[in-house]
C-alpha cells in the first residue's frame, strides 16, 4: 500500500473488518446465523421446506434459493420499504440472484432429495459489502440446514460439496484493498466482488469501474487480496460450525 | 387463577414475560431501540425526516407514521416475504396502522414542526404479542428521536405528552392472562390488545372472541389485568430511557 | 345526555338513526340485503360457491369471508377507485377482515359443509359506520345463503348458530352517543365499534381514542348504550327475515 | 320479425326493455342517476373536479372521463373483485374507455374550463347492455354536473352541445332485435352498439360477430333499429330532465 | 376525392399504402411474419403450445389468443415501457382482444385439437394502423402455425375457415379515405377500423367520431372503401403464402 | 483449441460470429441501430428527452440509462410476456442495469446538459450472447443521438469519451472460447461476460460457473479472447459509424 494512502478504518490493505459468525441466532429457522462484517450485520436464516419448485418436480433433486432485503433503517437515511411500494428493486433481485447461485455452488443438488432450503439474508445494518456478508454467512446457515436434514433423518447422503465465501474487494484512491466498508466503497473507482469455494477457485467474479475503467494488472492485484481473505473467512466458518481445518 | 390451570410458561396469570428494551440497537437510526417481550423480538427503528405528507403541508404540524414487518423466518413456519408477494397483506397493514395512531397519542405533532418521525417495527423472531412489543419498544424509539431533533435544536418546544405501552389480554382455558405467548395466543378463546397512556387511561381497545364470544365482566377482567401490567411497562421504559419515576 | 349537547340530528344519545333492511335487492345473489343505518347505504350479497380455500380442503368444514368496498363517490368527496389504484387499501382491508371474523361467529362452519359463502359489503352511500351496518345486514344476507342451501338440499343440518348485529358509539362533546353519523364521527373523541351476539355478548369490540384517551368508565357507558342497541338491531334482522322473536 | 322467432321476453324485434332514469339517487355526487334497462341497473354518479389531468394543463378546457365497475355479484355467478385482484381487466378498460369518448361528445371542452368531470359507472345488476346503459344514463348524470356548475356561477357559458344515448342491436337466431338482454345476449351471432347524438349522428359504432360474420345489410337492418331507438332514449333523458322536447 | 383534398402522402383516396409480408421473419415461432403498411412494421409471431386455458379444458377444442405491446420508440416520442410500469394500458389490452376475436373467426376451434395458438404482434415501426396490420399479418403467421401443426401431424384435419385481413378507414378533411397513414390518423373527424372475411362479410366493425360526429352514409361510403381494400390485401395475403386465387 | 473438441457452429475458439450493425433501422429514434452477433438480433433504440431525473435535476448534468426487453417468442419456446405478467423479471433487471453502467462508461456526463438519453434494447431474436450485442449496438446507437445533439446545436462540447463493446467468453467442454452461440451457452460451464473500452481496459467482467468452479489461470484465458475480440468489436463499431480508426 502507497505510504500516503490511508484507509478510514485504518485497516490495512488486505486486512479484513472484524468478522463474526453467530449461529442459532434466531430459534425457529433450521440454520439461523448473523453475520458480521464490521458494522455490517446481516441476519441469514436457512429454511427447509418438503418439496421443490415447479419446474424441477419429478427430477429428483432439490433446490437452494436466497432471498435479500434490507430493513428500511439499515442505511444511513432511511429507504422506503419494497413490500410496502409494492415490489423489490432491481438492485436486491440482483444481490438475490447472486447469492443464490452461489450457495447452490456448495451443494450437491441431487444428494439433497427433494427439499428446498432458502436461505433468507436480511441486513439489520449495512456498512458496505452486504451481499458478500450475507454469502459468507448463509453458507453457514446452510449447513446447519443440511445438518438438520442429516439429523432428522430426512435425508441419507450428504450433499455438502464445499465451504463457499465471498468478499469484496476494491481500488480505493488508486490502491487495492480489501474488504469495503461504506466510507470506502462509495468512493472507490472499482469495485470487485468474488465469491470463491473452499479450494480457492473462483464461482463468481463481478467488477464494475464506477468510474474510469480498470486493466488487467488491477484485476489480478484485487483478486490476490480475495484470494488471501479466502482462506480467512473459510477459518471463520469452520470455526463457527465447529470443524477442524 | 383456577388451580388447575397451568399456564405453558408457568407464569402467574397476571405475569408479565420477561421485558428487555435495549437502546441504540443499530446505528444509523435517530431512536433505535431491540424490544422483548420473552422471545418476541422487534426492531423498532425511528426515522427523522424533514417535511411532511402532501395533505398535511402548510398546516403546520409534524407527523408520526409506522410500518411493520415480520422477517419471513420470524415464525415456526416460512411465510413469503411481502416484497417478493408484491404487497403488504391485511394483517401487516392492519398492525401498523394500529401503531401508528397509538404512537401519536405520545405526541403533540402542532410542537413536532413539519417533520415527519416513521417507527419502522420489524420482527426478529415472534412469539404472540409482536404489536403490542411494537408500541412499547417504538415509543421509546420516538422519545429517541424527539431528544435527537431537540440536541440538533432542529425543534425548540418539547412535543412529547405521554409515554404510550400495549399488552395483549386473553381467556386461556377459561381464565384470564396477561401477555400471551404463541402457544397461549393459539389457544386462547378471546384475544384482546390495550394500548394505555402513562395515566392508566386508555387509547386503543381492540378485542377479539376467536372462539365463542365474551361477557362484559370478562372484559372488565382483562382491562384489569392489563392496567396493571401498563404500570410495569411504563417503569420499563423509563428504566430504558434513565428517567425517574 | 348533558342539557347542554345537542346531537347534529337531533337524536336522543341513545337512539339509534333509522334502521330498514331490504332483502332481494338484487336478483342473483343467494341473499342480498340493503342495510340503511340513517344516509349510510350498503348493499350486502351473500355468495354460496361450492369448495373452500386451499388451506381447508379436506377438512370437513366450510367457510365465511368478506369483501368490503367504496363507490368512489359514496363519500362527500369522490376518492380514487380501487380496482384503479391497482390495490385495496389498508382501511378496506382492515374492514373487511372485521366483517369476515363478525360473520364467521354466526356460524358452524363444521356444519356448513365444502362450501364458501362470499359476502360482499359495497357502500353506495356513507355517512358514517359503514362496517356496523354491512356486519347487521351481511347477517342477514348470510342467513338467506344458508337457508338457499338448506333449501336446495345441498346441507341436512343448520349451521347457523346466532345472529350478530354491530354498531358504534362514541364521546362527542363529552357525552357517550349511540350510532355515529358522519358529523359526529369527524367530530368524536372516541369512537368505538361493537359487535355482538344476539345474547349480548361480545364478539369485537374497537375502541379508538381520536384525540386524548378514554377512561374505563367512559368505555363502560359506551358499551352500555351498544348493548341496548344490540336488542334493536335483533328485532329488525328477525322482522326483516320473518322471524319471530 | 319471422314469425317463428320469440324473443326470451317476449317483446317484439324493435321493442326496448322499461327504461327508468332515476335522477339524486344518492346525495352526494353533483350527478346522481340510476338508470335501469329493464333488469340492468347501473348507478351513474358525475363528481366534480377542480383541475385537468396534467397533459391538459394550461390549455384553457375542462375534461370528461369514466369509470366502470361491476359488484363481484352483479352477474349470475361472483366474479372476483378487480380491486382485490390487483388490476382492471380488459373488458372494463375498454368499456370505460368508450363510456369517455362518448360522453366527451354531449360536451364542448372548450367551454368547460379547467374542470374535470369524472363519471362513475357502477353496475348494480347486470342482464345484458351495460355499457349502452352507462351512457344513455351517465349523460343524464352529466348534464346536472354541468347544471350545478352553472347554478354554483363556476362557468359562465353552456358547455353541453348535444344529448348522447347508447343502445345495443343484435342478430339473434336470424333476426335483427334490439336491446339485448342477457339470455338473447349470450346466444346472439353479432352484436353491435351504437352511440348516436340527439340528432341521430352516429358517434360510436362497434359490431362483433360472435359467430361467423354479418352482411352489409345486417348491418344496416341493425343501425335502423338503433335509430329509432335513439328517438325513444331521447324522450327518456329528456323527460327525467324535465326539458322539453 | 374532392379535387382541393390532397392526402399528405398524396394516394388517391381508394389507396392502400404499400402491403408487404415476409414470412419466416424470426426462426424460433411456428409462424412468423413481419407486415408492413407502409411505414407501419409488425412482427406478428404464432407461437403453438399444447393446452388450451383451464376454462377450456375437456371441451375437446384448441384457442387463438393475441397479445399486442409496441417498442418504446416505435412512436415520434418514447413511450414507457408497460413492462416496466408494470400494466398494460388499456389501449393496449383493447387491441389485442380486437385482434384475438378477429382471428378467431378465421379457425374452427373444433379442429383445432387441444393447442393454443397465440399471436404476437409487436410494432417495430408505427404510422398509423398498427391493429389492422397486425391482423392482416396475424392470419398469415396463424396459416403457418396450422401448417406446421399439420405437417408434424399434430392435427388431422384442418381447422382453417377463410381468412381474414382488416383495414382503417376515416373521414379526412371531410373526404371518405383508406388506410390512414399516422399524419392523416391524427386529424381524421371519424376513424373506422373494419375487420373483414375472404368473403367480404364483416367480423368487426369499430367506427369512432374523434370530432364531431358521422352520418349513415359517411358510413356506408366508408364500408364500400374497406370492401374493395379487402380484395387487394387477401391478394396479398395469398401470395405471401403462395396461395392461387 | 484442443483438437477434439468441435464448437456447434464449427467456428474457431476465437472467432466471433458474423457482426453486422445497421444504422437507423426504424425512423423515429435519434439513435436506431439494428445489432446482430449472428443469429441473435437486438434493436437499440436510443431517445433523446431533455430533462433528468430527480435525483439529478440542478447537477448540471445529463443521464444515460438503458431499458431491455424479449419478444415474447425471440426464444425456442415462448415466454410470458412481461407487461402481461406485471412486473419484468430479475434477469431483465439484471441486464439492463448492466447495459446503463457500461453505456455511462462512453460519455461525459457532466458535458450532456440537462438530457436524457434512453437506450432500449429490444431483442427480435435470440440465440446468446443478447447483453453483450445489447451493449455493443446500443452504443452505436448512443453516439448518433449525441450526434443529433450536436447537429440540432442542443448541447456544445462533445460528451463522448471513448467507445464501449461487449462480448462473451466461456469453458465449453473444458476449452475457453469466444462468443458462445445459444448451444454453448446452454452447456458451458463458465460464462464470462465482459464489457471493454476502446483502449482494452476493463468496464465490467461477470463470470459465473455454472457447473464447478473456474480457476484463475481459465480467467486469464478467457480475458484473452475478450481483449482480442474487443478490437475486432470496436472495427465494426467504426465502421459502421464512418469513422476512420
């Protein structure tokens, strides 16, 4: 990092916000865990339900769905709530989309019987990065779906394939660095948000230059940071759920 | 209390649950205060805004509104998220409407000045009682707000008149209790909420025989039990928000 | 009545406008009734369909529901019609779930077989408690549904269990008043919808502080004067349907 | 008309059904007309408005437009409410629409001023011609909207230019009849409403063949029945107005 | 034609604009064919599905349906998107329940088999009579789907009645013309829109007075124009389709 | 390309399919460009309105957005319409979000004025690849209606910084290839969207895997083929528009 560059939370480049996974946050949810990034917290509850969308019956398999929302007040002026205008914004069907294509990538549908889990990601405070939070943790919640599903003898094979997380990473001021916060990240030229599995190898990969553009050499800068938090926040998730690295 | 009723929590008919109201729960928030009513949690979130309703420009007053929620996996069972459904259903809008004129009797909006203060009551997890948790944790959320416009000297008058709380009432097998849980509110024959102000009297009444019908002296029974439980809230509150009695 | 208060129409406190109940106001509907309380005038069909919601099949029972509405120029000024808004609103909402709880107490759904009976409440004029007179009229309606049924052999045993009438009372100028029209009811302090049973007990009772609150004391005047009220409304329903008291 | 063809209500080929115009039907609209084609009774109601719409603004006229609705149970069986299904459907937007544009005829907009004129039209009982009703009926409401405009001094010149009336023709079973009712309705092969001026000028024109096609001299052995029926409304509109003919 | 009437496009009053019809227009749809009037280009596309709607189930029939939607810049001006504003308007859904009922009458929905059959129009290029294009090319595109429905054998016999094409005719600057282009469509006193058989019957007729009104033999010189422009766009029609005369 | 493997359209891995750009394919939009990446069709239409939208009125600047849509039957089988159904679909919000970011990153905002230019994107046909084609047409589009800006003297200096194109890259069948066709698509596991400057910098990279995961030298491969491809876009570009490279 340039010695003239300093970020406001005063982290360094590749270091990420505090990251906390609390599980059984919540008691009636099948996997309920908050997620914490920093200021940001998000609340990701795993529902499993008998029985699959239309359009998979028959097929033997399940389905892994996400939905996002933000509480009105989770953001620093208060933005109208989507139920009550009546439907959700182009921005959250986005984020929703994104983390449901991401936890399916740590499932092995056809193992998982005819069941869906959605796995609910609400933000209770956003401070940058909310849909990277929300995967980290809804894999979490998901396993203790999945858990569940094992426990109650719903299921007889295991269809967790692989820990997924995601982070966000960013050229702020003309340096990478890691993991945005809101001052950051509404001031950054680019933003890069990487969804990766437990091996290290990429599920997702979404950069836009919000202003300018952004080379190759930029890329392969913000995607060592991601790869380096990878590791980190599978740590946090193994820590959590109790497993042995 | 008839001996042979036990009620499922092993309260006392005229107990309360376990009452937490915890201040400053997020931060972006003028008021935000997480209450509990035992495991119904509610996040009761004031909002600040300058200017007011098209139909109330000009007249100068202010004015206070709610909106509820419920996070899909606040409940036993996933119910569909209401953005996602495209509106808010009767229930939700019936709640809110309810605490939004309760909350207006805590005020005087000719003192507010033309701002306008939203209460947004989301619940966390339920467990029977989340409108009457709603009204006492977002009166204390609006005393929140009213200090923070009376800090940035935005207001010079004091708006506030009086602390406002609720409790729900009912018959359970015949006998009446205070402050049902779900599986009491699931049972229960009648099911009555009362919004009181800080001098016992009353705001709202809202009672309902879900099965059968009720008598006059049934009522009467309930309204005791909830005038008194109105004295205990109204100490939790204060407690919340330091003032002495 | 204190000396002093006169009532915009003159009445005594404790009189009730002119009730008159037509049934086959229309010709297609299983029961039709026009409810007139004074200028408020509602049409309320009973509709007999075979079936019952989704979540009853299968149950063995059957079921009541409501549906309320506004011409859009009932009212003094013509508001937006809600077919057109593309949604109803939370008042409308809130009324119609009244009435379909009020109407659902007359009757033994366990009795009324695999059907659903629709009552529509449609106010082709108001001036004031639209939902107590289409909860009286709707009553009345229902029985004409259940005895079409009955009629047509579609069910053997009666279903219909009591009759239940609604009507308001309120404080206008500090003196308890029966049957609120509009002059009074944009004026009232309280105002307070009851509904009962045709042994005088009570099924809802909503009572709303408009300005200040309400004592228990003034609740108890206000459901004295409903409760005299209810006898009344009784002998009109038996007249209109021929029955003898 | 062959002697072999009997109408369902025995009326002769030209024959309307009873046309009744009943002027204040309800007391607050500026225009309030029950109109009654036999047993289809539709409500007209004309409100009064300050303001155009906001493409008309600052162009110096006034507007005329209409709404349509039925009661769920107008008809045989409930059809579900369109407020409660979120939309108007196809047929009454396209029935509404040609309500407007008809009436738009009775009006010079130039003279109106900047006032809007909205006719609701709501279909009570429905047995066939509804839409004819709502015009020949929403005319008689509109002219004492412009009555009281005139009367309350808010326009100075006469903006009503001419009577407007609407009435449906069909071939039925071989023959051209007028005025259909439902039972010849539904089982007729072409249908046509006219919309004709006092004068006998056609304003509107729209033939369907439900079945096959028509000739050219089907239609015109149509448009003759209609023309004379047009006489015949006149006198109606004429009669309920008290003007002379 | 008077002779001081010159159109803005300078046809004679009889005259068509320049009919073209491209078949195999896009390559997914069953029938595909982009019409043009003109400067009036639709794509109007068949598409064949198994099923018919649920009403329609059992009765041993198919069903035509049309749905119409313009670009946003098909017109002078942007137009909102209506899936963005999330309604059809009611212009629209009015013209695509005129193009549904026109190509009905084209098919024995008898030998249809149990397929629907729906017709796509889409205006790429607006200039006055979209709907009487979209007709005229609709029932070239449904020929094709009821070829191809034959050629896989999915139908034995064949469920094509005659067909149908449709043309606007207007009274412009008082003078009786055909096929209105945008600019004339716009100043036209009287619009009528005729729907026509091979045989020169009539399926619909939608005659509107924009100013003013219309006589009886406006009328009938109207017809006689659209009678004689049915020939010309059946020979059209044919030959797109390689159909001897 | 490994020698075993055979792409659907026998095209080299690198080789894009045939690009044709036709400038003002309809007549009334400023900007009318008809895109093709072989058999997949978009029309961009690109309006010009003066004004911005709220949240920008007084900024001194001008805005870009984009909206996109199908043709019901653009694909193999018909899909719902959207306006029909009521709301677009995430994928479509998805997309057009992604078409304005990257359409914004071509011009200078604060040179626009206070205009708006709306580029629709309407896909005739599809057979992959419909954003990238969408936004490579689309601002081909966007440079003719600044170009009528300039030419009708609404705006001075020139706000047009630097093309943008737009192209797919995929792993199909473990080979990383250029510019997936819809059987590619279907079947590949990696998907790669990129959206380049004129000088090969980087506006937008979204890659998803679709089966597995991706490696980051799989990246590195597919940015390759993209940065070629972007050159060859960027020459058709050019020349399309007459501009000398």
């Amino acid at each position: 990092m340039r010695p003239d560059v300093v970020r406001p939370s005063n982290r360094a480049a590749d270091q990420l916000r505090d990251i906390r996974l609390t599980r059984d946050y919540t008691r009636h949810a099948e996997g309920s865990v908050l997620v914490e990034f920093g200021d940001t917290k998000v609340l990701c509850n795993a529902s499993v339900e008998a029985g699959v969308p239309r359009w998979l019956r028959g097929k033997n398999q399940g389905w892994i769905t996400a939905e996002y929302g933000m509480l009105p007040r989770a953001t620093h002026s208060r933005s109208g709530r989507e139920a009550a205008r009546g439907q959700q914004g182009g921005r959250t069907l986005e984020i929703q989309r994104l983390i449901g294509r991401s936890l399916r990538a740590a499932v092995n549908l056809k193992k998982l019987g005819e069941f869906t889990i959605t796995v609910d990601c609400d933000v209770i405070q956003a401070d940058g990065g909310t849909r990277t939070a929300s995967i980290t943790g809804g894999c979490v919640a998901l396993v203790d779906a999945i858990r569940y599903l094992q426990r109650e003898k719903k299921i007889k094979s295991d269809p967790f394939k692989q820990m997924v997380s995601a982070v966000s990473v960013g050229i702020y001021k003309g340096v990478p660095v890691l993991d945005l916060d809101y001052p950051e990240d509404s001031k950054a030229d680019t933003d890069l948000n990487v969804v990766m599995t437990e091996g290290g190898e990429l599920i997702e990969v979404q950069g836009t230059a919000e202003a300018g553009a952004f080379s190759r050499s930029e890329l392969n800068a913000m995607l060592d940071l991601a790869e380096k938090a990878g590791s980190e926040l599978l740590e946090h998730q193994r820590e959590a759920l109790g497993i042995r690295g």
